[in-house]
C-alpha cells in the first residue's frame, strides 16, 4: 500500500488547546489505552467519525504529514482488516499541516475540510 501524503487525527478542542501550548497531541483517552495514536487515511475518516465520534461538537481534525513521522508511523490491520496508520510516539504539532474545527451530526454526517486528499 503506498503510504498517503497526509493522515488525519481527531482530537476534543481541550486537547487541540492543550496541544497548540505543548506543542504535542497527548492523544485521546484511546490512544493512551492502546499505546499508540489513532489516525485515519482520508478514506477512512467518515467512517472513523461516524462510528466513533457522532453527535459530537467542539472536535479539530489535524492533518499530519507522514514524511515528517518517520518509523513511528505503522500501517496495522483494524476496523474489517483494513490497515489503518497508527503512531507509536507523541504526536508532534510540528508534523501538523492544517487543523480545523469540526462537529459531527447525530447520524454521523460531517462536512470535511477542502484540504482532506
């Protein structure tokens, strides 16, 4: 699989706040748990937020440029054996591309930035 220019994080406004003063995504609640940093491909990313995220406000969506990630960065069998990008180290705001604000509706519908690819 050819690895994407760029794979997306969701991330609470308090964490994106808490990133934008430390320079690094801590990572949801999840990506503590499981040890590494959830990503989603650009194909991935409606799914990701309709299961996981629906009916949520007050949410940013980082893009994160894959060159800047290094070996950190694994393509791994998830959700339907599909291999989805997971990152085993912080996320640095440094590898951010683009962020914005998001909300997801109650049916999981969510107008994406134009800059997802």
């Amino acid at each position: 699989m050819p690895v994407p220019e760029l794979v997306y994080k969701i991330a609470t406004a308090e964490l994106a706040g808490e990133a934008a003063r430390t320079g690094v995504v801590a990572g949801m609640p999840v990506d503590r748990a499981d040890g590494y940093v959830h990503l989603s491909t650009a194909a991935q990313l409606p799914a990701t937020l309709a299961l996981h995220f629906r009916g949520q406000r007050d949410l940013v969506l980082f893009a994160v440029r894959t060159a800047a990630l290094g070996d950190a960065l694994r393509f791994e069998p998830s959700r339907g054996g599909d291999l989805f990008p997971h990152l085993y180290a912080p996320l640095a705001m440094a590898a951010v591309a683009h962020q914005a604000g998001i909300a997801v509706a109650a049916d999981g519908a969510c107008p994406l930035p134009e800059w997802v690819q």
